[in-house]
C-alpha cells in the first residue's frame, strides 16, 4: 500500500493506492511543519487520516508533499507517522513546490509555480530543483496567490480605490467592515486563509473591468518577481493550483505581457502525484 499527500496550508489531499491503483481519495486540514508543532500536526492525522487508513503498518511507502516541508522541519512529519504505528514505511517528506514540478513534469525539466492559497516558483531539472525564488508568505511575498489577492482587494476596495458600487457590493457581500478585517487580519489565527478566502469576491465578479485589471497586475507582479530569472529558452511556464486554474484567462494575460507561455494548468497536484508515484 502507498500513500501520497499533497498539502497546503488549507488542506491536505490523500491519495491511497493498491497495486498501483487508487483506492481511496480524501481530504484532511492542512498540515505544515514550520508553523505547527508535532502534536497539532498528530491530531489531524489521528482524527481525520487514521480513519481511511486502517491499520498502519500496512503501508509499504508514504509520499508526502507539504508547505512548510523543509529541509529542517521534514522530520516533524515523519516524527508523526511513527508515533502514530507508521513502522514499516519507507518516507519521502518533501516540499510542495517538488510535488508540484513531479505533478506537471514528471522526469521532465521546466519551470513550474504554485498558484493557491500562496504562491511559489521553480526551476526543476526532471528530478530535483536547482532553483527557487523565496516566496517570504504573505505579508513579504507570495504575490499572485490567493491571499495576495484578496490583500489587495480589501486594501483598494477599503481605501476607496475601487469604484463606489464594487465597493458597496463587497461590504454587502462579505459582511466585513474596517474593524472586522482588521481583528482578523492582525488579531485571530491564519490571516492568510482568510484573505485568501476574501479573494473569491473577484471570480464572482469577473465581469467588472475593475477587477480583471487588479488580478491581471496580481499575476503580473508574480510572474516579474518570482519567474523571470530563470533561465528557460521556451519561456513556458507550468502551473498548479486553484488560482492558476480560476484565473487562468487573466493568468495567461498577464503571461504574454511578461513574453511568457502558460503550459500545463492543473488545479490539484494530488492527481499528478498518484499517476508518476508507486
């Protein structure tokens, strides 16, 4: 039996398989080991992974894929796994930005990026990455990420930026005013989680030209900081995540303003992972 994550830092997708075939596909909260500690990380594994698994030393090899995977925090997520009966695993702890190049790559070289909740970026040999711009989360960083975005949706819309009826509809819409952000943003847990959430105000209102012009600089910003440096004749960007496949239209806009191709687009790495690992 294997078992392959990819995690975010809003949920994390399970994919189970038997002889090469998937037998079990779910979802779990997110886990990342740089800001969560063993036993925040070993209560969502027990409470909600245990359940599909059965009996743990049934598993022959654990992929797992994950923000927050580094070098240094890796052993948190396998610390978890032993404890929790894990003993006849063989482990692969790993960042998600090396998912997601495996996901849309393969054994192939590119240039790969991250569009979710964050953003990040790669250059990938075919088997490993040999270059990365930081993405420093979301204050410093992540632009063109869903928490970037609705950043900047609140901060123009709040700041009298937008026009007066997309304004109007926000506060409608989302029910927030000054004080409610503020508290969630600078005062409660995962502020990133809810200004990405805030964000999908922009998918329900493609339509104003307001809003198409913010998301195309969000990606453009994404694409001048974190993807040009690299070195790629073909100038073709991969893509993962749930921004890169909502956006795609405005993506691939602010793509060809930067001389940049959109190559692959897939919405979740999980079902990449599950067809190149066994």
């Amino acid at each position: 039996m294997v078992l392959i994550a990819d995690s975010g830092s809003t949920k994390t997708a399970w994919r189970l398989k038997s002889n090469g075939v998937v037998v079990d596909s779910f979802n779990t909260c997110g886990v990342n080991p740089s800001v969560q500690s063993v036993e925040e990380i070993e209560q969502v594994f027990s409470g909600e992974l245990m359940p599909h698994v059965g009996d743990p030393a049934s598993l022959d090899k654990i992929f797992f894929y994950g923000a927050g995977c580094t070098p240094q925090r890796c052993g948190v997520v396998t610390d978890v796994f032993r404890n929790l009966g894990f003993s006849n695993a063989s482990f692969v702890v790993a960042s998600d930005m090396l998912g997601a190049a495996i996901a849309v790559c393969g054994n192939k070289p590119g240039i790969v990026g991250i569009l979710g909740t964050g953003s990040n970026s790669c250059q990938y040999d075919g088997e490993k990455i040999i270059s990365n711009t930081p993405s420093l989360g979301f204050i410093l960083g992540d632009e063109g990420g869903g928490a970037y975005i609705g950043k900047r949706l609140v901060g123009d819309c709040l700041k009298g930026m937008m026009p007066e009826h997309i304004c109007r509809v926000f506060a409608e819409e989302t029910g927030m005013d000054v004080a409610t952000i503020v508290q969630k943003v600078y005062r409660e847990s995962a502020p990133n989680r809810f200004l990405a959430g805030l964000s999908r105000f922009c998918a329900d209102h493609l339509d104003e030209p307001e809003i198409r012009l913010l998301l195309v600089d969000c990606f453009e910003q994404y694409f001048k900081r974190n993807i040009l440096k690299y070195e790629n004749p073909s100038r073709k960007v991969h893509l993962v995540g749930s921004i890169a496949e909502i956006y795609k239209e405005q993506v691939a806009e602010a793509a060809e303003k930067c001389n940049l191709r959109i190559g692959q687009i897939l919405r979740m790495p999980i079902d990449g992972l599950a067809e190149q690992l066994n």
